[in-house]
C-alpha cells in the first residue's frame, strides 16, 4: 500500500467530538481548496457511522451533494450529521460539513437494508483496452505538458489511485483540437488489497468520482487546468450505488457531457467491474469560467 493510500484511508477515519458530530482533517499539502472527493467521502463515513446495523446492515444506495463554499486545507472540517428518518427498509441521513462557522458542503444519504427484487441493465460497457495495456495517467501527463516546473513537482506526488486513460487527456486536446470529445473513460484502482468491509469501498468510489468528471467538461471544449486561462469547481454531485463493487479491482469509469453553457457544465458517469455490471451511476454540474484576459 503506497502512502498516499495510507494518507486517504487515514483521513476517512473521523474523530467523533461528540453524538452525531464528528471531526475530518485534510492532507498536509499546498493547495488551495480540499478536494470535493475527500469532503464527499468523509460526509459519508460520517452518516455511515451514525446507521444502525441491528438486525441487518444497511447499505447506501444514494446522495446527493452541494459544494457551498470551497473548503480550507489548513483547518478541520466539522461534520453534522442529523438523523432525518430511521425506517424499516430505508435510511436517511444529512450532512452538514462546517469550516469558520459557515457550511461549505451539504450531503443527504439513503441506507436501505438487502431486498430481493426485479432486476434488469440496460448499460452497456463499452468495448476499451485492457487496464494492464494502457500507460500511467503520470507518463500520458509528462509527455503533454513535460517535465519541467511546476509539473515536476505535481507529477511526482503519489497518488492513491492507479488511473489509466483510454480517451485523450485535457491537455493533449488543448494541443491538438481533433481531440476533443463529450466522452472521457478512465479505468482506475486503489492498488492494494483492502479491507472486505462494503462501506470502505463505497466510500472510496465516492472520493474518486470526483478526479475526472470535470475533465469530462473540459475536454469538450479544448480546454485544461493550467494549460488555459479558466477557473472551475464542482457544484453538485449525486451518486447511486447499484451493487457492491471492489474498488481494490480495476473500476472502468465511463463518463460523458451532454451539455456546457452560462458557466455550467453537466456531467455524468458509470463505473463498471471489469466483468460489465453496472456498479454505480453518478452526475455532477461544474462551474467553468473562462477569462479573456
């Protein structure tokens, strides 16, 4: 297990500072917002903490978020969770992350316990190179935008997810405009082998939904982070979970924008097991604003 794996699965273990409140730190890195997929992943463990297991475990299959206001690295975030409904099927739970007495994200979660039922997938897996024959997402990077400062340093930190592109990265489009597209697929992984524990692994898709979504967006229209002079962040994000998946296994995550305009872009994702079940359908809306200057 690398460290930045190490580093994520420490930061999912939140501090109880008391009865539905509980306590999430972020990485000691220089950056200048936390990341959405580690407050989103965080909100969860916290309403998962507060779900009863007795008779059955309940497993979320559903949220639906806010990005408020952009998080500080520099200071906890705060976590209240208030225990909407207890029911006999379903749970609900919402979430309040809370940063200088303000909110900055907002979360509301269903639980609902194992049930037999009708069953049909009507999404198709696309047809994409094996994981194992696709370059690092580091090596693709290095050779669109080289090795030089401050790529250097940014392409040497470790990262806690194994990406592998099967479409162009944003960068390359903004090279070559012929490669832009609404479609982005990524296969990635956390490369170790984790824990049999259902939420661990829900919870990890959730804090890596949000690595490419935007980058969906972006690629549309030919444009990229610091490569073009725009400003973007993630203003909602829902997620529903279809069936377990193992995120220590190679995930293909298939993402498309249907639409850009005012400022906003929409984007929508599924992930599926290397065998083609659907495992987990996700949206999100970004803010992209381009500058003229």
């Amino acid at each position: 297990m690398n460290e930045a794996l190490k580093e994520v699965l420490d930061l999912l273990d939140l501090e109880q500072i008391e009865n539905d409140i509980f306590r999430g730190r972020s990485p000691e890195e220089r950056i200048q917002r936390v990341f959405g997929g580690q407050v989103a992943a965080q909100a969860l463990v916290a309403a998962g903490r507060t779900v009863p297991s007795d008779p059955v475990a309940r497993s979320v299959h559903s949220l639906h978020a806010y990005f408020i206001r952009p998080g500080d690295p520099a200071i906890p975030i705060v976590y209240n969770v208030e225990r909407v409904r207890d029911g006999r099927s379903f749970t609900t739970r919402r979430v309040t992350a809370i940063q200088h007495g303000k909110a900055i994200f907002t979360m509301s979660a269903s639980f609902h316990i194992p049930e037999e039922g009708v069953s049909h997938q009507a999404a198709v897996m696309p047809d994409v190179p094996a994981p194992e024959t696709l370059p690092l997402w580091q090596d693709r990077m290095r050779a669109a935008v080289g090795d030089e400062e401050p790529w250097r340093e940014w392409l040497s930190r470790p990262r806690p997810v194994d990406s592998r592109y099967v479409t162009p990265l944003t960068w390359e489009a903004v090279a070559d405009p012929s490669l832009r597209s609404s479609q982005t697929q990524v296969w990635f992984r956390y490369d170790a082998d984790l824990p049999d524990d259902p939420i661990l692994h829900v919870v990890l898709a959730a804090y890596a939904s949000d690595y490419t979504l935007v980058d969906t967006v972006l690629l549309a229209n030919g444009l990229a982070w610091g490569a073009t002079n725009m400003t973007g962040a993630s203003l909602d994000h829902a997620m529903w979970f279809h069936r377990p998946l193992r995120v220590d296994d190679w995930v293909l995550y298939a993402q498309e924008s249907p639409w850009s305009g005012g400022a906003r872009g929409l984007a929508r994702g599924q992930m599926f097991t290397p065998s083609g079940e659907l495992a987990v359908s996700v949206v999100q809306e970004v803010m992209i604003r381009v500058s003229k200057t």
